[in-house]
C-alpha cells in the first residue's frame, strides 16, 4: 500500500474462551482505503477477531485502535464501523428503501437529506429504480447489495464484511467479487472482509491476513502470499503446492543447491536467512510451475521422469498427478489447455518427464 496512514491498530489482542485461545497475541495495522482479508480454515480465529473489532466480543488483554481513538471498551453502536453478515438480515416486511434506510433510523435527517442518501446508496449499488420492490422479489445477488447499501449510507470508516458471499451461487460468488472490489474503490471506505476462500481473498484484497489457532501466520499481497509463501502452512493453504523433504548442500550467494530427494539435486535462490549447507529444508512448487514432456530434456534443464496415473480435465485446464520413484504421493501438474483437445493429450501409466526452472522452486524453513 501507500504512505496511508492506519485506521485500524491491533496491539498484542488476544481473546480466550476458558482454555482456548480464539486469538492469540495478535497485532498488525490496516491503512485508510485498504481492502484487507482475514483469512483461514474453520476455528482460526478469524471471526473472533472480526467481532472483536465490531464490538461485539471484548478482548481478554490487548489494544483496539480505530482512527486513533481506543475501542477495547466503546460498544458497536458508538464504533465508526458497520458491519454486513453472511445472511444479509434483509427484513421482509420492508422494501428495498425500507432496509437501506434502516439503519438511518436514529440519524434524524430530514427526509429530503434521508431520500437523496437512499437514492445515492441505490445508485452505488446498480439498483437504481428497485427501490419499491420488496424483499422476496430480489435475487440473491441483489439482496447481497441491499445489505451493503444499508452499510454504506451510514457512511462508517471501516465496514467490516462476514463471508458475504458464500451463500451465492459459483457464476453469481465471481460476478459479486469484481463488483464488491469495484464498489470498495469507488467509495473508497476500509473494508475488513472474512473468508476462508483462497481465491476469493485473492481476488479482491490490497493486503491478506492468514489466520491459524489464534495466530496471524502472514500478512502480505495476495501475490507474495501465493509466490513466497514464509512457512509451510501458509503455502498449503493458500492454492496448491508439491512438497519435497529436502537438505542444503552447497551455498554460492544466494544459489543453493538443495537435496530434494525424488526430484534429485535441485537449484534455488536463497529467499531469507537460515539457508546454510546441512540445514533440513521444504522445497515446494506450485502445480502450474510444472511442464510435462514426452521426451527427455536437453542438458542444464530440470527434469525427473516419472509416470502418469491419474488425470482430470477441467475445460481450461487439465490436472496429471505423477508417480516419482521415492516419492510418497504424486506430485500435481496443473497444465492449460490452449487447444481443443489438449485435455487428454498425456495418458494414463505413460512415462513422461517434469521440468521446472530456477524460479519456481520454494524453500522453507522445516517448522
């Protein structure tokens, strides 16, 4: 991000449940107009803490900034934040008008003022004439930008989203995560959003936060949390990644070459400190970094030859899964399909090669 300053500022947060610690020493920052993620499986953490920063848990110890003003204590009503939920809360017996103007309800604008903010948030939404319709005659997507418009008129500094897309459908999920990032730019308001969809906090975020066990794992750019990964947990849950056990053999510079076990003797750029000869490593390689070949390759080139025994088209793209002497599993080869016919090109127990180039290959640490 910019030089923005922050409007959200955790310091060492933590929120326990009896023995359980649902977040655990957490601090980072989130700057003015960031779309930012928090991201991980079931149980991670990632809900409490959304919670904590709406208000509506309080933490055991630690610190809750909000455009410089101390939150630990001020209850929702009073935060400058305002939150959409997974289900909408879209009331029936109200019209779309009705439910963007809700929240408005102790505002006390005139209703000139109320009316032109309601026309305002329906325009932002592409809703623009839907206002007299009434709720179980909109469409899920629609609903989903009644809930945002009834957020956004209220005008919060930060507006905190809970995994408001995963009741959607796949087409209508994608069509509503460049409309949601689009809306986010347009108005240029802080949204904390919370998923456990890889793809989706890929999609739309600025910056993601991987939670695990209480824990922020990392925080970065969707690209540098899918490219360089900092730990083992982090690169398996963001996409899908092949591990090798492997060890450091001999350092030049930032040039290793690594021991990866089925794939041979492998070259890598040291990303970090800790990467000395002897030291154990994971080397990791993401499926699509992989090229499947029928012949052998020529001199300096990557390659181990193994055989294919299993596949699966996709329409863009086929996935191979590749036995490798002294590998415990198949290693995953995800290949685009450029042409018709492309899909089922390998077969089945053929032999075949994998290549890979300098860049593609991962290390890390062994914890």
């Amino acid at each position: 991000m910019s030089d923005n300053p922050s409007i959200i500022s955790l310091h060492g947060l933590s929120k326990h449940f009896g023995p359980v610690r649902a977040v655990d020493e957490v601090s980072f920052d989130v700057e003015k107009g960031e779309f930012f993620a928090l991201l991980g499986p079931s149980g991670c953490g990632k809900t409490t803490l959304w919670r904590l920063l709406g208000g509506f848990e309080s933490p055991t110890k630690g610190e809750i900034y909000i455009d410089g003003q101390e939150m630990s204590v001020v209850p929702p009503y009073e935060r400058p934040t305002n939150m959409v939920f997974q289900n909408y809360a879209i009331f029936p017996h109200l019209n779309v008008r009705g439910n963007i103007a809700f929240g408005m309800r102790k505002a006390k604008l005139p209703k000139a003022e109320l009316n032109a903010r309601i026309d305002e948030a329906l325009e932002m939404i592409k809703l623009t004439g839907y206002g007299d319709r009434r709720s179980d005659q909109l469409s899920g997507g629609q609903r989903q930008r009644v809930a945002l418009a009834r957020a956004l008129i209220k005008r919060p500094k930060v507006l905190l989203l809970d995994e408001p897309l995963g009741a959607l459908d796949k087409k209508l999920r994608e069509q509503m995560q460049l409309e949601l990032r689009a809306l986010q730019r347009s108005v240029g308001i802080t949204f904390v959003f919370v998923t456990h969809d890889q793809e989706e906090a890929l999609t739309m975020s600025d910056r993601i936060a991987v939670m695990s066990q209480g824990k922020v794992l990392q925080i970065d750019t969707p690209e540098n949390l899918y490219e360089a990964p900092n730990n083992r947990e982090v690169a398996g849950f963001i996409g899908t990644m092949n591990f090798f056990a492997g060890t450091i053999k001999e350092a030049r510079g930032d040039l290793l070459s690594v021991d990866a076990g089925p794939l041979g003797i492998v070259s890598a750029r040291a990303k970090g400190d800790g990467f000395a000869p002897g030291v154990p490593v994971v080397v990791a390689i993401r499926p699509e970094k992989l090229r499947l070949q029928d012949a052998a390759p020529g001199e300096n080139v990557s390659a181990v030859q193994g055989r294919i025994n299993n596949s699966a088209y996709l329409g863009d793209r086929s996935h191979f899964y590749v036995e490798l002497p002294g590998a415990e599993r198949p290693v995953a080869v995800a290949s685009q399909n450029y042409e018709a016919g492309t899909g089922h090109r390998m077969e089945l127990e053929k032999s075949v090669w994998l290549t890979w180039s300098l860049e593609a290959i991962v290390l890390l640490p062994l914890d």
